[in-house]
C-alpha cells in the first residue's frame, strides 16, 4: 500500500509584522517543525508540494532527514516533489512552468512563476511496478465578478486554469502511456471539484480519488485562512465540491484507491492555510 500526499506549504519565508505584534512567528524557520510533524503523524510515501520556496526546501530536506525519513527531492519551481529513496526508484522525470500571458486572455496567470508542473515516473523496489506521480499549482484568480475581495477578481481565470491543467493532464498521460502504468495528478487547482479544469480532467480519462475511494473518502475541504495578516482558529465547513486541492487518476485498477484524507490538526492552523490531502492506493 503507497500513500501520497498533496501539499501546499504557504511560501512565506519571513515573519510578517501583523504576525510580530503579536508575538507569532510564520516564517519558514517557524513553520518547517509543524511540516515535519505532519509527515511524522502521516508517514506519506510521496509528497506533491506547491509554494515550496528554496529556503522551505532545504529546511524540509534538513529536517525530515532529522526526523528519519529517507527523502528525496526533484525540485520544481513551487513544485517540488518529495519521495522515499528507500522505496522508490526514480525512472523518468519532466518540469514546466505555466506560460504568464495567455492569447486573447488580458493580464498575467503566472505573476510569480509559481505556477508550475512537475512530473516523475517512479518504481516501486519492493514489486517493480511503475507509476506515474504529478503535482500542479494553477493559477489562484477569480472569474466571478462578484468575489470578495473584488481584488480577487481577474477575466478568464477559469478559462486559463482549464488550459493550465489541459498541460499537465497531457504530459501525465504521454508517461502513463508511454510506460504503460497508471498515473496520480495532485495539486493545488484553485478552484473546486465543478470548475473548468477539474471536469477537464474528468472528461479526458481521469477520476477523482474522492469518487473511487473504497473504504473512505473525505468530506471537509481542508482549507483556513493563514494570510500575512493572521490565521484563523478554525478550519471552513464547506462542501467537499469546493475543496480546491485534488487528488485524480488516470489508467489506475479498479479499486486500487482505499481511502481519500485531508489531515487538519489544531496544531497546523498557524502553519498553512492548506490541509494536506492524501489516499492510500494499492497498484
């Protein structure tokens, strides 16, 4: 049985002066411990990883090392992907950030160049068999007019995640094929279970983990604010279909998916607004 985890670790490499005042800490150095405790309590296989800056990546490496956990890393910009040496041999790998301007879209979809892809085929030691494993973060922006806050709004945000996950979705499934096994796609979309660029993947050959999960699949979204503002002390009731981090499949077995998670502790509230996701799956 593998485990693997999607996770968005909040870039924010420094104290924020909202933070400061009063006397909390949310720079990376504050925050990698809650990180690595999360791994402890998880024991994920394999980590999808968006806002990871390349400070937060060397305190990751450093310290889950620390802690015992034989990762390895394959950096991506914001997207790295973290993997037990000890369990898996890297077979094949690809990288791509998303393009900032898009024909016929006003603006920018990539004002940082974080947004980004990062794909590895890996074999399991222990049985051979290879998989397919993705991570993603897409573009954060709002098509809603109405949004709060109206700086949240940008045209053609939906339009240019549904073209941003169209990429990664193609380069998932030219691996699965080529190395003829199945694939995992996790990641950070912005955006939920009924928008553009999840029903993209749906209708192309994909299912959501959440859907195939045999034994349990989760409801809560996983989602609080922690912003350089504050964090909140609670984590959102929602519906699960506006849940915004995803775990799909393509060319899996049927009934390899056990359960689907989020896993949101009281400690994590400081660390980031992201509850990690992750499904236990048998190939």
């Amino acid at each position: 049985m593998l485990r693997l985890m999607t996770h968005n670790v909040w870039n924010k490499d420094e104290n924020q002066p909202a933070w400061a005042e009063k006397g909390l800490d949310c720079s990376a150095v504050a925050r990698v411990g809650g990180l690595v405790q999360v791994y402890k309590d998880t024991t994920p296989d394999i980590i999808g990883c968006q806002e990871v800056s390349c400070l937060m990546a060397d305190l990751l490496r450093e310290q889950t090392l620390e802690a015992g956990f034989n990762y390895a890393l394959i950096w991506g910009r914001f997207t790295p992907i973290l993997y037990r040496a000890d369990k898996f041999e890297l077979v094949d790998t690809a990288f791509g950030t998303y393009a900032e301007h898009i024909d016929g879209f006003e603006g920018s979809f990539n004002d940082v160049q974080s947004k980004a892809w990062n794909v590895g085929v890996f074999r399991e030691k222990a049985t051979g068999k290879l998989f397919v494993f993705a991570t993603t973060h897409l573009w954060w922006m709002s098509s809603d007019k109405n949004v709060e806050p109206d700086w949240w709004y940008q045209e053609h945000s939906d339009e240019a995640r549904e073209i941003q996950i169209a990429e990664v979705g193609a380069k998932v499934k030219e691996f699965s094929e080529q190395y003829h096994c199945p694939a995992v796609l996790v990641g950070d979309l912005n955006t939920g279970y009924n928008s553009k660029a999840v029903q993209h993947l749906l209708a192309n050959g994909y299912r959501h983990a959440h859907d195939i999960a045999t034994d349990y699949a989760e409801e809560a979204v996983g989602y609080h604010d922690c912003f350089p503002w504050g964090y909140e002390e609670q984590y959102h009731d929602r519906p699960f279909e506006t849940a915004i981090d995803h775990i799909l499949l393509l060319n899996e077995p049927d009934g390899c998916v056990k359960r689907f998670e989020r896993y949101s502790p009281d400690y994590y509230l400081p660390i980031s607004d992201h509850s990690p996701a992750y499904i236990d799956v048998e190939f």
